[in-house]
C-alpha cells in the first residue's frame, strides 16, 4: 500500500536529537539515508468485515466505501526481537537502559477523514491537538503488535513474558481486533540483502514501516425486518384496495420494535501479543462460560451520555444514522399512540418486500447457534364511541408489547457462525390482528302444532 510521511526536519537535527519523542507539526523535509534516527511511521490496514451484507455501527464494514477508520483508538506495543531474529516480548526502550519505552500499549489515532481504509496511525498529546513522533533505535529489528477493544477493557493488561493478555467484558456494542506488523512480499524485495531486517531503522529508509491489518475477533449481527401485511406497516386502506401510511403526527398502529437481545458470552481475554509458533484468530480470544442478554443499540463506540441501552427506552426513540451519528430523540405519546416527529425515524417496517435496517449491529461471541429475544410493539385501538361509525370519535389507544424468542441458525451452506463474519437477520413481523366476534342469531326451528283443549 502506499506509505504517507508524516515527519521530517532540518538534516543536522535529527543528527543530533535523542530517540525520546518529539511533537509538532507535518514537516516537509524527508530524513536522508545518513540520518541516525529515523521517524516511526504505523500504519493500520483496513479493519474489513467479511459478509455479503451491509449495515452500520461498528468499526468497519463490508467491504466497500463504509469499510473506513474513523478515529478509532487502537493501542499498540513495540518489542525488540533476540539476536536470532525471534520474536521476544522485551518492550523497545528509546535508549538502552532509559526505562522510557517507545511503545507500551500506547493509544494511536486512526485516520478520520471520512475516506481512509489504511493509512499512518498517529499518537496524540492530551486533547488530540499534536502529534507526538518517536524514532528507531540506531541498530536492533522490532515487533510492532496492537489490539482494539473499545471501552471494553476491565483490568490490567499483563505481559508474562509469553503473551499479553487483555481483559475484556463486553456488551454489544465494541469490536474486539488484533493486529500484528507484517511485511509484504514487496517489502522484503525493497530490503534486498537485508530481507530479514524488519522493523528496523534500516527498513525505514528503505521505505518498509509497519502496516498492521486489524482482525476481528467477534461476530457481527445486523438485523432488518420486512411487514407481513400493510396492517403491520402501519399503512391504512383509504379506498378499497389503496393503502397508505397515515400523514405525520397521526396515530400509528403499525409494528415496531422497542428491543432485540441476543445472548452471548461477555467476559474472556485477548491474547494480544505472543512469542513462539504462529496462532490462528479463533486462538487470541477465549472466554469464560459467563452469558447474557446483550441489547442491539443505536451508536457505536464508546458510551454517551444520551445513549439508550436499546432500540426504545422510558419512552424515546433514538434514530440511527449511517455515520454514527445520534440525532434529536423521538418521543411518543402512550395515551393517544401519537408519535411527534417522522414515520421514518420509527424502527419499523416499511414495506412487505424491502427489509428496513433497525438499530446498530451487535458484537457477540462466536457460536454455533443464537438464541435471540425480540420485543415488538403496537398502539392498538382499545375504546371508541359507541355507536360506532363511519368516522368514531374519542378514541382512545393502548400500548401493547410482546416478546418473542427464537434460536436462529446460520443459512446454508454455512454451518456454524464465523469469527469476524456479518451475518444480517432477516424478520418479517406480524401486528395483532383485531378480535372480532361476529354474534348470529340462530332462528328457532319450527316445531309441530301442538293442539291442547283447555276446559
């Protein structure tokens, strides 16, 4: 991929500065092959998810122009490698003995123009306001190892020596990734002679820095749901045979959705980096038998503080949008069944035939089967006037909720769900159907004429 420079300065400069870290801003002038420190630069690979399907609310997409960093932190570690050129877990100080590492689970900024799948990764002073540049030690070939885990850290991060490991407890809402620098086959060809000489300062003037491809270590469920009938969409029959939505700010009788749970494993580690042979993804996540109920959101990332824990709370809707973003809450009215803003802001069906995406995605531990938990509302019609006629007054509404559980299974010719795979779920939703009891009023049968004198 192409690499960006961020860093450069005056020549005699960097000939004379420490490898201790530097802030300021973009230079202009690349170092040249004499300098003896030469800038880090780490680049993050697009995070893509692998699917067919497309949706919103995690870090990455299917792939495509939605498959893009958004500013996402990710924390990374630096380790100089033996002599041997194996791999060692020994932080990479900035000077032998310093005590002052370059990387030690250092939080990076990934890019966040709106259009990157790869590019450099910067660490930033506090308030983001300046980038902080380090540099490679003047001889020595390095590690560079980094995962991703939200707000879902809920300890310490441990380094024995073999692996770091990383605590995590999730609820839904954060991706968990690991990545690890490794260099392409262009790469080794621009080290020439030197093809084992990866990371190093050497490498860097050859133009090979690290790129890190960020894996997904959970399984993505999107959902969309489909209306069975118009009934259930909320569409009315003006006409015979010509259905429509009711105009904004009427009363909405349709199905909709105030929640979707789906129960998964919560709390295990990562393996964040690890000396040795080679592992698989599904090896550099574990979790323990600890289940819940995780709730499908409305925003992706860290928690904020206007944020429902679900699609409908306390009576408020919250509308998702493609980008991330939180827009005014929807509130609606229990007693008249009123909504006072957009049909479109409603997590609903709008057609029998178009699934509608509802809510986020939901991160979840890898299974071979989900038990899922779906609550579906309704503003039914409960009292009118009596008489009833053409055009009933005062009528008066009543919110009802019901719960349905289901296990779903993945569609052939996929057997079991898969790690860092989105799978989108598919509902077609039934209303309440109205009980009507028709009252017919059998006819006596005709008996025989029975004749009686009474003297």
């Amino acid at each position: 991929m192409k690499k960006y420079f961020l860093f450069a300065a005056v020549a005699g400069m960097l000939a004379s500065c420490s490898s201790e870290s530097l802030t300021g801003s973009d230079p202009n002038i690349e170092p040249t092959p004499q300098d003896d420190r030469v800038p880090i630069e780490i680049s993050v690979a697009s995070p893509e998810v692998k699917a067919t399907t497309r949706s919103v609310g995690t870090v990455g997409d299917v792939a495509g122009a939605t498959n893009i960093w958004q500013g996402e932190k990710v924390n990374v570690f630096m380790f100089t490698k033996a002599l041997d050129g194996s791999s060692t877990l020994n932080l990479t100080e900035d000077e032998p003995g310093s005590g002052n590492y370059l990387y030690n689970n250092v939080a990076l900024t990934t890019p966040n123009d709106g259009a990157s799948a790869s590019g450099i990764a910067n660490e930033l002073t506090a308030g983001d306001t300046r980038i902080v540049y380090k540099y490679y030690p003047a001889s020595g070939n390095f590690d560079f190892w980094g995962y991703f885990a939200d707000d879902a850290v809920s300890g310490a991060v441990t380094n024995d020596g073999s692996e770091v490991t990383v605590p995590f407890k999730i609820t839904g809402a954060q991706d968990l990734m690991v990545a690890k620098a490794v260099p392409t086959a262009a790469d080794i060809t621009l080290l020439g002679t030197r093809s084992s000489d990866y990371y190093s300062a050497y490498a860097a003037r050859k133009t090979v820095q690290p790129d890190m491809t960020f894996k997904h270590l959970l399984t993505r469920l999107t959902f969309s749901v489909v209306g069975y009938d118009n009934a259930a969409i909320g569409w009315k029959e003006s006409t015979p045979g010509n259905w429509a939505l009711p105009a904004d700010g009427t009363v909405y009788t349709g199905v909709f959705v105030k929640s979707i749970k789906v129960k998964s494993k919560t709390t295990g580690e990562i393996i964040a980096a690890y000396t040795g042979a080679d592992r698989t993804t599904s090896q550099l996540i574990s979790f323990d038998n600890t289940y819940d109920m995780l709730s499908l959101g409305t925003a992706r990332g860290a928690r904020t503080a206007n944020q429902v824990d679900s699609l409908y709370d306390t009576g408020v809707f919250t509308n998702w949008t493609n980008n991330g973003v939180m827009t005014p809450l929807l509130t609606i009215d229990e007693n008249t069944g009123t909504f006072n803003t957009h049909w479109s802001e409603i997590m609903r069906p709008i057609s029998t035939t178009a699934a509608n995406p509802i809510g986020g995605a939901l991160l979840v531990s890898t299974e071979n089967a989900y038990d899922i938990e779906v609550e579906l509302g309704q503003y039914l019609l409960v009292e009118e006037d009596y008489p009833t006629s053409t055009s009933p007054s005062n009528p008066d509404y009543k919110i009802v909720y019901s719960t349905i559980t289901k296990t779903i299974n993945p569609t052939a010719p996929d057997t079991e769900f898969k790690q860092g795979y989105s799978y989108n779920v598919k509902m077609t939703l039934y209303g309440y159907e109205k009980i009507d009891i028709t009252t017919t009023l059998e006819p006596w049968g005709a008996g025989t004429e029975v004749p009686v004198t009474i003297d």
